[in-house]
C-alpha cells in the first residue's frame, strides 16, 4: 500500500483532473487532412521513459508526407533524445509554477514554440499520468490532443484512445496512441549514434575485436535489482560459453560492479561511462544482461540482444520478448537462491546460444 501522503496526492490529481476538463471543455477540433507538426509529451525525468517516445516519432516520419516532430519532455531526459534522426526539436518543461495553468511560464514557452496540428500525450493506461495530460492540454493551443482513455485523464483529451485488449506490451501500447491517424507498424526504441569521448575508443576496439557481453547489475530503484550474486552466475556461464564478460555500472554503482567481478573469474570492470558511453559499450558488445532498468531499453534502442532480468513488475508489458531479446522473470523465486540461480544459468545459456555468432 502506498504511504498516506501518496495517496492523498493522488486523490487531490485526480481531483484535479476532472475539474479541469470541465474547465477546458471544448467541442474536438478535427485533425487536418495532412499533419504538419506534431507534438508528443512524456514529461517525467526517467530514460526508459523518454526512450520509448522514439518508435512513435518514427512512426510518424513514415508517413508519406511526414511532418515535423517535437517533443516536450523532462529537462534530465532530453540528454536522452538530442539528435535523434526522427525529432525536430527537443522543448524541455520549466515546471515553476505550473499551478497557474496557461498563465504559468513554462507553458506559454511551449505555446509559443507551436503551433502543432496534433498533440500526443503519451502517458499510459496503467497509471493515469495527470500533469502531463493537463501539461498536453494546456500546450495545444487550436491542436487536437490524443491520449488514453482512462479515468480521470481522458476527458482532457479530444480523442481519448482506448487501450488495446490483446496486448500487455507498454511499448505496444504507446504505438497505438498513434491509430486515430496510422497504423502503426511494431517498432523498437531507437539512440542516436553514440557521442562517446576519445578515451573510450580503444577499450570499444578491444570489445569488438572479440566476443563480449555486457552485465548491467544497477538501476535506478534497488527494489528491481536482482541480486550480485546472480549476476555473478549469469556472468560464469557466458564466460565459459567463450565470451568475456565486462561489468558496466552508473553513478553510485562502483561497489555493485565490483561485487560481480569478485565472483565471477575472467569478468572485468567497465570504465566509467556517461550515457553515450553506455550506449557505445552495449552496441559494440552485442550482447547484454541487465536489470529492468533504463539500460534494458538503451541496449535495445542499439540494436544489442538483450536478456532482462525481472523483480516484481510485468514482463509482459515492460520487457522485449521477440528475437533476439527476452526476459526472464525472477518474481517469486528470488528467495529460493539454489532455484534462481538454475533459472538464470538456463536463460542465460539459451540466450547466448541463440545469437547469430560467437560474437553476435
């Protein structure tokens, strides 16, 4: 259960919420015949997050006449989306103030960036993301807002869109957000090429001259970690499969990177690596074994087969299922340390064997 105070700001967004699509009740405004701008919204700081915004921008440049792409998002995640071949310009939110609605300063910076034919508030059906629907509504101007049709939030969207009946998939989901206007093909996330600095080039050389898998045992919350330990099995079988293994880790992770190479022979520790870094690391590897974290999603936005390790949230709809990724849900089991570790050795070995090379 969530502590008091959660709850209680739930209830007051939820409040919220249906106040203010009272407020900005309007007849829907139809979408033009051929979409010139586009804005898509995704407003929290988290890079899993902001990674997935970029199937629906390049599904919208495979239009045939493909408009112009924006996004408004986190100013701690446009790192994450600067240069991405399928985005026009990257806004960021100012979020001072933001209870004075269209009169607060970060909104009328947005407004003022537009217009847009369309914009996409591409929250979730699972959790009702409040602010950004009222941040998607309140930046539209004349624009037809698209979100999902969920309580409390799809009233404040001119063409709620229900969420789809056959599929768990989040990333799945996000693409539908996009049927009102095309039907969306089943895209990955996608990265920019990767700006990594000079001193990193001759370890990504030494990395592709061989094969190498990358163990990411960090994550932004601990409670979805899987323990060193098993990391340090996964670790030995593709060591002994032929590959060498290399331990990346972030900010405050030092100490679980080192836990994994202490148990595990032949592993090495990563230098350090900002997210370009990471993203060079993983794509030159080719091969990955992390947490459900956002380095799960910048390792498929590379195109590097990825195995993620799950801890108490959906597979289904947080992980890559399809070839050459997959997942392997822990929940459940963890505790049993003798039947973890015969679960991951097992995964760990399918994964690797199925890869199209020693290398790949």
């Amino acid at each position: 259960m969530q502590p008091w105070h959660k709850r209680l700001e739930g209830t007051g967004k939820r409040a919220l919420a249906k106040v203010a699509a009272l407020v900005f009740r309007r007849a829907a405004p139809a979408l033009p015949a051929g979409l010139r701008r586009v804005l898509l919204v995704r407003i929290d700081d988290r890079v899993g997050e902001a990674l997935l915004i970029t199937p629906l921008a390049a599904a919208l440049k495979g239009l045939p006449a493909p408009p112009a792409v924006d996004v408004l998002v986190h100013r701690k995640t446009a790192r994450v989306l600067e240069e991405h071949p399928s985005l026009d310009r990257i806004l960021t939110l100012d979020r001072r103030g933001l209870a004075l609605g269209p009169l607060a300063p970060g909104i009328r910076a947005v407004r003022e960036a537009g217009p847009w034919d369309m914009v996409v508030d591409c929250g979730n059906w699972e959790v009702p993301g409040v602010t950004s629907a009222l941040v998607a509504r309140l930046v539209a101007n004349e624009a037809r807002v698209i979100g999902p049709a969920v309580t409390p939030t799809g009233p404040l969207h001119d063409l709620p869109v229900a969420a789809r009946t056959d599929t768990r998939s989040e990333l799945a989901q996000r693409l539908h957000l996009l049927s009102p206007v095309l039907a969306p093909p089943p895209l990955l996330p996608t990265f920019r090429r990767p700006r990594f600095s000079e001193s990193l080039r001759p370890f990504l050389a030494q990395v592709r001259a061989s094969p190498h898998a990358v163990l990411v045992p960090g994550g932004r919350l601990g409670w979805r970690r899987i323990p060193t330990e098993l990391f340090a099995v996964a670790a030995r079988i593709l060591t002994a499969l032929g590959r060498t293994v290399v331990v990346a880790w972030g900010p405050g992770e030092e100490e679980l990177g080192h836990a994994v190479v202490s148990e595990a022979a032949g592993a090495q520790l990563a230098p350090p690596t900002d997210l370009d870094g990471l993203a060079a690391l993983l794509a030159a590897a080719g091969c990955t074994v992390c947490n459900n974290s956002g380095p799960m999603h910048l390792s498929v936005a590379v195109g590097a087969p990825t195995l993620a390790l799950f801890l108490k949230m959906d597979p289904e709809r947080w992980g890559y299922r399809d070839a050459p990724h997959a997942v392997l849900d822990l929940t459940g089991v963890i505790e049993d340390r003798p039947g973890a570790e015969e679960r991951v050795e097992t995964a760990v070995c399918a994964f690797a064997r199925r890869l199209s090379s020693p290398a790949r």
